[in-house]
C-alpha cells in the first residue's frame, strides 16, 4: 500500500476518532485512493457498517480492493476480531485495520475455502 493512501487512511481515523472510521481503498488504473465513507453503525466507538451510498460512489471511482476500519480508543490494536475475519472471508477482499491513536496498521487476508464445521 501507498504512503499516502496510508497516511489518508490514519488522518480519517484520526478525524473520527473516538468513532471508527471505515471507507475503501480503490484502484483506477496504477492509481491507488483511500475513499472515506460514513460509518452507519448504531454504536459507532465499538463497529462499523459501510453507508451503501458511499461504497458505491466510490466503485463508480475505481475498482474497490480493500476494505478498511479503525479499532479506536487506549490500547486498541491492529489484532482482526473473529468478525473481522468472517467479514473478510466473505467480501473477498483484503482489510486494513489501524488502531488509532497508536497509528498502526495491518493487513488482512481473506482465508479461502475453509470446510464447514459443527
């Protein structure tokens, strides 16, 4: 990922703070654009929900190649919760985590094909 689709991505989460923020990363081309998005979550400081709206404006931009969020507050960190693994997994798409205000980030991959259990 780009410097600065990394530091546009720490300023909106720095911005929503103590929220989390969400948007996309897209790519048009060779160029790579963080697009910000409204978190439409009823509890917006503990989840995110993408504003419909915005994800697509932003897939009319370019193609949409990650997801992004922030984990706010004191000690947040990067670490994906087991929803944010599931949510990766089923969009197929990678996601950015940042912990804001230690200004980390990371990446997710989505697993696979993983077998059914239960």
């Amino acid at each position: 990922m780009r410097d600065k689709t990394v530091s546009a991505i720490l300023a909106h989460a720095a911005a929503s703070f103590p929220e989390e923020c969400c948007g996309v990363v897209i790519q048009k081309g060779r160029v790579e654009k963080y697009i910000p998005c409204k978190n439409n979550a009823e509890s917006p400081t503990e989840q995110f929900e993408l504003n419909p709206e915005d994800y697509a404006a932003a897939e009319e931009q370019g193609t949409v190649v990650a997801i992004v969020h922030s984990h706010p507050g004191d000690g947040a960190t990067t670490q994906p919760s087991e929803l944010d693994m599931l949510m990766c997994d089923a969009t197929e798409l990678p996601w950015i985590i940042a912990s804001w205000p230690e200004g980390d980030i990371r990446t997710v991959m989505p697993r696979g094909d993983r077998p059914l259990t239960g």
